[in-house]
C-alpha cells in the first residue's frame, strides 16, 4: 500500500505542467534526510519555516511605516503572508507545484532587517556594501536558524529565496512567481498603508496607471494577476501582458517617489539608523555580550560578520529595548 507521501508524487506526475518542478526530481538537501510517509520535501521545508524563529520575528519588523501609530498597518509578516497567498494563486492556476511555491514565499524575507529597508541601508554602511535582506534570508535558513545548524532546505527553496528580488532570476518558474508575487503584494498594500497615513489617495495615482490596473486595491490586484496566469499559460516563463507590466513598474516607480521617500515615511529612519549603528558598535566591541549563538562563531567568521547577523534577526521591538538597556540611563528608584 502507498504511503501518502507516494500518493502526492504520484499526483504531482499526473496533474502539473511539463514546466513545473516536481518533488521527485529535487536537487535535495545538502544534508541528506529520511524522506516522510506523510510529506513530500517541499511540505516539509513549508512546515520548517513557519516554525522557525525568524519566521516569528517577522511580526514586529518594519515593512514600510516603522513603529506605526495603528494595529492595521502591515508588518513583515503580513506582507509574507500576502505574497503567499498570490504566489499560490498563480502557481494553481498554472499547474505548477504549489509546495514549492508556498515554501519559498514563506521564506523569501526571513533575513530582513529591523526597521525595514533603512535596517538594510545601515548594515550596508555598517558591515559591507554587499549585504542584502535577500542573501541574509538564505544565510538565515543555511547558517543561523537551529541554534546554528540552519533549516536543511532542498536547493530550489532555497534558490527561490535568494533570486526573489531585483535582477537575480531564480531556476525554477514557481521561484519566479515568488518574485512577482512580491512585487504585486507590496505595491498594493504599500498603497494601502499610504492612504491610510494620509500622504497618499487613491485618486493621486495618475489617471492612466488606474485606467490600466483598477480602482481598487483588489482590482488592481486581480489584473496583475490575472495577466501572468493569461501570459504564462502553458509557456516555460512567467510575465505579464506588456501593457500591465509597463503599468505595474510605472506605479511601483510612482510610489518611490511619492511614498517611499515622504518625510512620513522617512521621518524615523535617521533615528533607526543611528541607533543600529550605536548598537553595532557596541557589540564589536563587546561581542562576548552576544547570544551564544552569535559569539560562538566569532572566531570563525569575523566580529562584525557576527554583530551583523544578530541586529539583522532582531525587530524592530527588540532593537529599540536592547538600545534604551545599554544607552538610556535607568531611573533610580528606593
């Protein structure tokens, strides 16, 4: 009798596009494993990061506004979760693997930085010009997740995460969806936190994007998506139709320089940064006051490569209180 685990590879052979990337012929781990009677690879690095660490933490970083006044404004993780549900809904209807699809959304940011894309600028100023949210996220699930023994993700999972932003283009179509899917996550609901922080309305994106796209948040949403599922139907590629995607750059070049750059925005960054900066210093000089996590591979990898990789797991949260123990003076109290 089969296993489930069986039953699902079967299935995969049965239902998927000759496109997409099926379990069975996984590149694997670089730890070799016990395969599961009840998951398949991709199921099971899904389930390794929704329960690691840094997947938690993704709750209290910056995704665009830091330390917003308003419990609706989204977070890393909400965006995570965001991106997910979309990539999925291309990777069904393309018949690509879903679990693949899923895991790597999942784990596409877990290496940001505290205070969003401002933490990413300061660890580039601080520790070296080519640090990147995208390559911590895969030294975060190689390296520094178990205490030090990483997450032991299959090679596409973990080729996905690290191609998902800017030129990099991952190996795998359902890698590829990931990186649309969070270009169209963020500009929608970066749109969305901006209205509802009163520097942007709707009516402000110009008229011919909204003509395009939609209205509405969900509309917009839907032609975005609804172009790659039509564009990429039965073809070795993920795009959208031309006419979508030249309005989907100009709207994402829109809220750069009407959003990304407003002094509401902005208005703490300079704060943030001096602040990781202080705490850099800091730890440099003391890094035996790390976790042992970190200290431990001081000799080995370098202090400031491990001072770096402690301020990129902490939140925004954690960030601010360990500042104000070793900067604010205490009150005295009888």
């Amino acid at each position: 009798m089969k296993n489930m685990c069986e039953i699902f590879l079967e299935r995969e052979k049965q239902t998927l596009s000759p496109y997409a990337c099926l379990t069975s012929s996984t590149k694997g781990r670089e730890n070799p494993i016990a395969p599961s009677d009840i998951r398949t690879e991709f199921q099971r690095d899904r389930d390794r990061i929704i329960h690691c660490q840094s997947f938690r933490r993704l709750m209290n970083k910056t995704q665009v506004f830091l330390a917003p006044k308003g419990d609706h404004y989204r977070t890393r993780l909400t965006h995570t979760l965001e991106v997910t549900q979309i990539a999925r809904i291309i990777a069904r209807a393309l018949r690509l693997n879903e679990d693949l699809t899923e895991a790597a959304a999942l784990g596409h940011d877990l290496g940001h930085t505290p205070f969003g894309h401002s933490g990413e600028y300061a660890m580039q100023e601080l520790y070296s010009k080519d640090f990147t949210h995208y390559k911590q996220s895969l030294r975060v699930v190689e390296k520094l997740e178990r205490n030090g023994a990483g997450l032991n993700l299959t090679w596409e999972v973990r080729d996905a995460i690290v191609n998902h932003t800017g030129k990099h283009m991952a190996a795998t179509l359902e890698g590829v969806i990931v990186k649309f899917a969070d270009r169209i996550a963020y500009i929608n609901h970066d749109i969305d936190d901006a209205c509802r922080a009163g520097i942007l309305c709707t009516e402000e994106i110009p008229k011919e994007l909204r003509e395009v796209l939609g209205e509405t948040h969900s509309k917009r949403i839907n032609t975005m998506v609804g172009s790659i599922i039509q564009a990429s139907a039965d073809k070795n590629e993920i795009k959208m139709a031309d006419e979508v995607w030249q309005a989907t750059d100009a709207l994402r070049t829109f809220l750069f320089e009407n959003v990304y750059t407003s002094p509401v925005a902005k208005s703490e960054d300079g704060r943030a940064h001096e602040l990781l900066g202080q705490l850099f210093r800091y730890f440099v000089k003391n890094p035996d006051q790390m976790p042992e996590t970190y200290f431990r591979n001081v000799e080995e990898e370098g202090v400031e490569r491990c001072v770096c990789d402690f301020l990129s797991g902490m939140t925004d949260r954690y960030a601010i209180e360990t500042y104000k123990k070793l900067f604010i003076p205490h009150v005295w109290s009888n």
